[in-house]
C-alpha cells in the first residue's frame, strides 16, 4: 500500500474511532478534505492510540480486507440515504457485491422449530428472487437465514464487533464461508470485543443496507424490534411473520403487524411490496483508480463535474440540476475533492479543479 495512502486511511480510522458520527459528518461536510488533512498530520494521543491505529492499518493491508467510507464511489447508495450513515465500515470479503439490493431477515436467538424452517425457506427464496440477504450472525434465525442463503447466493453478515473477534464463536466457521461468498461488515475496528452496548447500533445498518426487513420470530424485547423500527425510521418496507398467540416468540411479530408491518405468509406477500431487484452489474464507463482502490467514472463523464460546468456552483443549484439527495451530494463532492477534481470555495461553492476562478 502506498504511504499516501496509509495517511488517508490513518485519517479516516482517527475520525470514525474518535468523533461523534455526527459531529464528524459535520466537519466533513463543513471542511471537506481539509478534516482528512488535519487528522492525517495529528501525532496520536497515547501509545494505546498507536496501537490500535497499527493494529487496524495491519488488519486492513491483508488480502481481502478493506475500508469503506463516505468518499469511496461504491458506498451503498440505501446506506448513504439513511438517517445515520456510518463514517467508514471494515470489510471482509467480495466488497464488489456492495451494488446489490438486500434484504434483511432477523429473528430471535431462541427460535422454534418452526422459525428455523421459515427462516431458511425465506433466506432461500430471497436468494432466488435476486436479493443478497442481511442478517447479523447471531445464533438462531440470523444463524439459519445465512446458512440457507449460502446455498443458493449470497449473504452479508454485520457484526457488533471487531472483524478479528467472530461472535458468537459458534458461527466462525459460518462467518468463514460468508467470507467467501458474501460480505463480513463491522462499524468497529479490528480487535473491539462484542460489547452489549454495539450491538443496537449495528442494527442500523443492517436496516440501512437492506431494501426491506422481515422479521421472522421475536419476544417483545427481542433486538430484532430495533432493527425494524430503525428500518421503519429509514423508510423500508417491514414485514413480520405471525405466529401461535401464546407464543412468546411471535408477540414481537404480532406487535409489529400491529403498528403497520405487513403481515407475511408467503414470499409473494414480499415481491407484492418491493421492486423486483435488478442486476447492480451494469455497462460503466472508463474508470480511474481511487485512493482506496473502488472505480469510479473518469473525469469528462462524471455526471456532478457536468453539472458543475465552468463556474463555481452551491449545493442548491447542484441538486436542482442533478436531483440527487444532499447525502448521495455531498459524499460525491467529496470523493471528487479527494481525487483532486473539485475545488472547495468559501460560502459552500464548489468548481471544477482545472477551471479559472470566479468571481464571488
């Protein structure tokens, strides 16, 4: 790896590990590259900060493993467009399958029988209908939604954890295969311990990934609930499996069908609420490498440099000429800061790099 490109990596690690996601946010959208600029030239703060710093830059120069931020051109556009994007995910595996469309499939830990066999039934027929599946690896329905999905596509597994620290460690050799065939996703660096706390918060993203939420089976304090509720927040479709009214493993699910989930009980009921997914592998053109390594379009035909034109351009007029949402915007305007194709103006403007300035 280049040592330019440890420095931006250096970087961005200290501002996702360090700041508030959405005071960092903030900053970014506020100062663009000069808040990667300025952390990469801040010495660190103790010999534990250094460690951790190495121990992460390590983890990421092995084979398959990678960092994804808010400036890389494949950051999932669903992700990007939910309420609490993260900074910079950990990545383990196939990362071109970022594009597809998911679903995710959540449930107990605790499942019935039953719940197992209609989790593997749904994880197997999303997987057909073109969906790549979300669960969270823990032990029960997340567990049986992954392994059924293995067997006809693929699987991305988000972890509350460090993507060194497999969890539960029942399902390392599950984790393996998705490694293989899938995706392993954390918020959290290399070496963080499963903390309870981290858990609720990866929820999000599984919610954030995915097109909609189907929850299997769930008691009503079941984190599966969380997951649809946050899914609820980014505007996804959630739906819910009914279940025996005395059943402790269905309240959670009838709860949800009480506040407006759609009650499931075929797949079909699904393919009635979402588009049907089509290929993410579609023609592109030209590509340059970025810092991290993902494609991203050459210069003449980037649609944002078009509408930039040759003048210096605030982000209002941008999205009237694109129609593109301020996030999916503003992480463009960065990426393309980053690269060295747009300049950052005072007043929130932005121009082309190699254009002539302009009057304020």
């Amino acid at each position: 790896m280049a040592q330019a490109d440890q420095r931006e990596l250096a970087a961005w690690l200290r501002l996702s590990g360090e700041m508030g996601r959405v005071q960092a946010r903030r900053l970014l959208q506020a100062c663009g590259s000069e808040v990667l600029r300025a952390q990469a030239q801040l010495p660190a703060a103790d010999a534990e900060q250094s460690r951790r710093l190495a121990h992460s830059l390590a983890w990421l120069a092995q084979p398959g493993h990678s960092l994804l931020t808010l400036a890389d051109a494949d950051y999932p556009p669903q992700l990007l467009n939910s309420p609490d994007p993260p900074l910079a995910l950990f990545l383990a595996g196939q990362r071109n399958q970022l594009q597809r469309p998911a679903l995710a499939i959540v449930g107990t830990r605790h499942p019935t029988p039953s719940g197992l066999e209609l989790a593997r039934q749904f994880a197997t027929e999303a997987t057909q209908a073109g969906w790549v599946v979300v669960s969270g690896l823990a032990l029960g329905i997340d567990g049986a939604a992954h392994g059924a999905a293995l067997q006809q596509g693929s699987t991305w597994a988000v972890l509350g954890c460090g993507l060194d620290q497999i969890y539960p460690p029942r399902h390392r050799s599950l984790a393996a295969r998705i490694r293989e065939q899938g995706l392993l996703i954390s918020e959290h660096a290399p070496g963080e311990p499963p903390l309870p706390a981290n858990f609720p918060v990866r929820n999000r993203i599984i919610a954030g990934l995915s097109q909609g939420c189907l929850v299997v089976e769930a008691a009503l304090r079941s984190g599966s609930l969380i997951t649809a509720r946050l899914a609820s927040e980014a505007g996804r479709e959630v739906f819910a499996l009914p279940g025996p009214i005395r059943s402790l493993q269905a309240q959670g699910c009838h709860q949800l069908i009480q506040q407006g989930a759609k009650l499931v009980q075929s797949f079909q009921d699904i393919l009635d609420e979402l588009p049907a997914p089509v290929s993410a592998a579609l023609p592109a053109p030209a590509a340059v490498a970025t810092p991290h390594g993902a494609p991203t379009e050459a210069t003449p035909s980037h649609p944002l440099l078009s509408a930039l034109g040759h003048e210096a351009v605030g982000l209002d007029t941008l999205q009237q000429r694109l129609g593109w949402s301020t996030a999916e915007l503003l992480a463009e305007v960065f990426q393309l800061e980053l690269q060295g194709q747009v300049q950052r103006l005072p007043g929130e403007r932005f121009m082309r790099a190699n254009s002539g300035p302009s009057a304020p």
